[in-house]
C-alpha cells in the first residue's frame, strides 16, 4: 500500500522525500553530542622516579611490573620508564598497587623485590558536557607503603593532591 502512495506521489516526490528525512536526520545531531577528543576525562596518575642519591635525576625502574590488586589487572609488564600512568579506581576511595621491580620475564630466575603500595583519596565527580558526562577527580590524596624488609621505594614526594589532569607530575618516587 504504501508502495502504491510514493508511485502516485511521482518520482520528484520521492526525492523530496528522502531530502526531508535526511535534512531531519542531520539536524537532529548537535554539535554537543559529541566529545572531542581534546576534552579531558578522568585523569589517571601520574608518577615519576628519581634516584634517591641524586633526587634530581629521573632513574627508570628496571623490569617493571605494576599490578592493580582488587582485579589482578597487570597495567605495565616489565617496562624500564622513568614515568608511568596508572589508572585509580572510581568506585572507591582506595586503590592497592603492587611495584614489582625486576620482574622475571619467566620463573627460572627471580630477583624481583615487590612493594605494595595504597593510594587513598576522595573520589569527586565533574560534569564536563551532554555528550562527554562526567569526569572523576581525585582529591586529598595520600600514600601509604607498608613495612617491607627489603623495600626497593626509598621514599616518595606527592607533589599534586588534587589529582584534576595529567599534565604535571602527581608523585615523585626515589629508588
């Protein structure tokens, strides 16, 4: 039946047609319901490591291993960088790391020395846009290392407690 419509519309009817919809198609996207890709998110934290005989030389962490405990998530597997991004639970106000430096790359041989590491703060939603929603900061942050025997992390400086982007440097870690 509705073949036998567009049929007795005629066929500049039907291009008329389609254009309308189209154009109603187009219009019905606004320039808001889209998130750039500029626009910042959740930020995730960001770490540098010094030597602890010459804090101002950056000293990567050989072999690295970063795991996220509540998940078992492995976020780097034994990379040598002297600054890291990890990224900080949204649904808590705690997330527990373990640092493994010198992880083996198989279990024959290893030299590897872990330390655990919890980073405490308070997790504070930002509306950013329709389209992007919101974005978590993390404020009042804290660091706690458990006492180890044989701790690789001499120490460690928060340099930023408000953890709002990704472009200045959150901790200073010495080794």
């Amino acid at each position: 039946m509705l073949r036998t419509k567009i049929k007795i519309l005629g066929p500049g009817s039907k291009a008329f047609l389609l254009l309308a919809l189209l154009a109603l198609i187009i219009q019905s996207c606004q320039r808001d319901d889209i998130c750039s890709a500029a626009t910042q998110t959740t930020p995730m934290l960001l770490i540098s490591f010094f030597d602890e005989e010459d804090s101002l030389t950056p000293k990567p962490a050989p072999n690295l291993l970063v795991r996220e405990l509540s998940y078992d998530t492995i976020i780097y597997n034994r990379e040598n960088a002297a600054e890291i991004r990890i990224p900080l639970r949204v649904d808590t106000d705690i997330t527990e790391y373990e640092f493994i430096l010198n992880a083996p790359a198989t279990d024959a041989e290893d030299e590897s020395n872990t330390d655990r590491i919890t980073f405490s703060y308070n997790p504070e939603e930002a509306y950013i846009s329709r389209a992007c929603s919101f974005k978590v900061n993390f404020m009042d942050l804290e660091v706690s290392l458990p006492d180890d025997n044989d701790p690789w992390i001499q120490s460690f400086t928060i340099e930023e407690e408000n953890i709002e982007n990704e472009t200045s440097v959150h901790i200073f870690i010495y080794h």
